[in-house]
C-alpha cells in the first residue's frame, strides 16, 4: 500500500507546476509532500513497559483525530477512531505472560511474530 518515494523528476515537475507561487510557498508544497512520505513509512508504533508488562501498538492518525480505548477482552484494550470506528491501536496488560497463540487468534490483524521479535 505504500507508494514510492518522489523521484527528482516528480519534484521538478510539481514545482514547475506551481512556479507561479512564492518561492516560500512553493517550499511549503514540497515540505507538505515530503511530510506526508515520512508519515506514510512510519507504520505502528510500539512501545513495551518491561517494568509493568503493558505492550502498547499505536497505528499512525491525522493529528486532529480522536481515538478511545475499550477493554473488548480480559486485559486487552482496542483503540478506534471516534470518527470512523477504526482501530487505531492496542494495549496488552501482562503481555509476556500472555500466549502469543492467544494473540494471533483474538487480534489476528497485527503481525505478532514481528512485534514480538521488535521487543525482544
């Protein structure tokens, strides 16, 4: 799902098509394009608190959404927008006591074998 980068020829040709603007306008175009190639690399963001066992997994939001959290099973939190519904994230509570096969089934849309070998 994630698009390539802007070649040099992409950028050339966006900045002739907005040549008529400022050139700090112009460098605002391009820092926006550039923003949103870095914000669309970044992927889920995990964060692992050894000394409480909480594994936390934030899935990337435009910066003026809203997201909360409701325990959907024993321990386990499920964020979703409250614009849309969609899961933004999760938090695990006694995550290495947990069974990683318990995981895969009950949240089978997080790739576990990778968050796993991330925390390690």
């Amino acid at each position: 799902m994630s698009r390539a980068p802007l070649e040099p020829t992409k950028r050339k040709e966006l900045y002739r098509r907005f040549r008529n603007l400022s050139e700090r306008n112009a460098a605002r175009v391009l820092g926006s394009v550039d923003a949103l190639e870095e914000e669309r690399d970044i992927g889920p963001l995990l964060n692992y608190d050894r000394d409480h066992d909480v594994l936390r997994i934030r899935f990337p939001l435009p910066s003026d959404a809203f997201s909360y959290d409701d325990e959907e099973y024993p321990g386990i939190y499920v964020g979703r927008s409250e614009k849309d519904n969609r899961i933004t994230g999760f938090t695990v509570f006694d995550y290495s006591r947990g069974s990683l096969r318990e995981l895969k089934l009950l949240l089978p849309m997080v790739e576990w074998d990778e968050v796993s070998g991330r925390i390690q």
